[in-house]
C-alpha cells in the first residue's frame, strides 16, 4: 500500500501524487472499500479515483535516486525495439507504453529517434504516430526521472545527455 504524498506510477496517466487514502462518499463506490485520490503530476487539477485493492492498472512506486542513477548509466546496453513490419508497430509501442517500465520507454525513444534519423536521411519526415509515442515515452520517463532525481523535467533530457559518456569506440547511444 502506498502512503499520502509518495508519487506513484498509475498506468498512462503517469506520475500521481498520492493525495488521499479514503472511502468514497460517491454513488457507485463501496463504502467500505479503501481508494487512493491520485493527482497526476502534468495536471495538478485533475483528479483520479482508484481502488487500493483488486485495481487491474498498473500501479508502482517511482524509481528510487539509486535506481535512476543506475538506468541512466544502463541506457546504452538498453536495446532498441525493431519492428519490421509497419502493421504490427503500432500495436508493438501501445503494448511496451501500457508495461510502466522505464526501461521500457528507454526503448522506445532509442528507437524512435534512430527511425527519425533514418527517415531524415532518406529525405522523409517523421511519421505522426512515431512523434506521438515519441514524446509519450519521453513524457513519462522524464516525468519519473524528475522526480527520482529532483531535477526539473524540462532538464531532464538535457541532464541524461550530459550523464552520457561517449564509450571508448566514440560511439554515441
């Protein structure tokens, strides 16, 4: 069970606070069932009702300082994920999006970047739904490293970069 003012993973709704532990005075809601208030972090107005119990969302605690740490030093050992077949892409990212798993997400942006750097040099744009789960995976795991690491989300990608050390080979990512 989380506690009152953790920050969780709640599924695609991303980080939440954890702003109440109650039962709900709602029509539809079990009196006695306990259910956690969630307020996600990218709309502080909004607010998001969820049982404690029996949820079928995923739902876990935000990476830790260390753990964090440890996957920005991982993320050129992360591999990519390659789908050959354009049909099946798509279906591909909503499935590794829906794990939760920052790992996961690192997996999809090395990927969608390489793909618009291919794209790029064969004189093409970037197709939409690239840019779509592009900056979903990006939103995410730069919303959870912010917190892990207390630095302000819109650095993040720049604060990854710069913890980024070139391999002995010179190669990049």
């Amino acid at each position: 069970m989380f506690e009152k003012g953790e920050f969780i993973v709640y599924g695609n709704a991303g980080v939440c606070e954890v702003k109440d532990i109650t039962t709900l005075d709602m029509k539809g809601a079990a009196k006695n069932k306990l259910y956690y208030i969630l307020s996600p972090r990218h709309h502080k107005d909004s607010k998001i009702f969820t049982p404690v119990e029996g949820n079928k969302t995923v739902m876990r605690a935000v990476l830790t300082k260390e753990e964090a740490d440890i996957l920005i030093d991982n993320i050129r050992d992360i591999e990519e994920l390659w789908v050959s077949n354009d049909k099946l892409r798509e279906e591909k990212y909503k499935e590794t999006m829906r794990s939760c798993e920052c790992r996961d997400w690192v997996r999809i942006i090395k990927t969608l970047y390489l793909r618009k750097q291919e794209r790029i040099a064969q004189g093409k744009k970037t197709t939409a739904m690239d840019e779509k789960y592009l900056r979903m995976a990006e939103d995410n795991l730069y919303s959870e490293l912010s917190v892990a690491l207390g630095v302000p989300k819109e650095q993040m990608e720049e604060h990854i970069a710069s913890r980024m050390v070139p391999k002995e080979d010179g190669a990049k990512l």
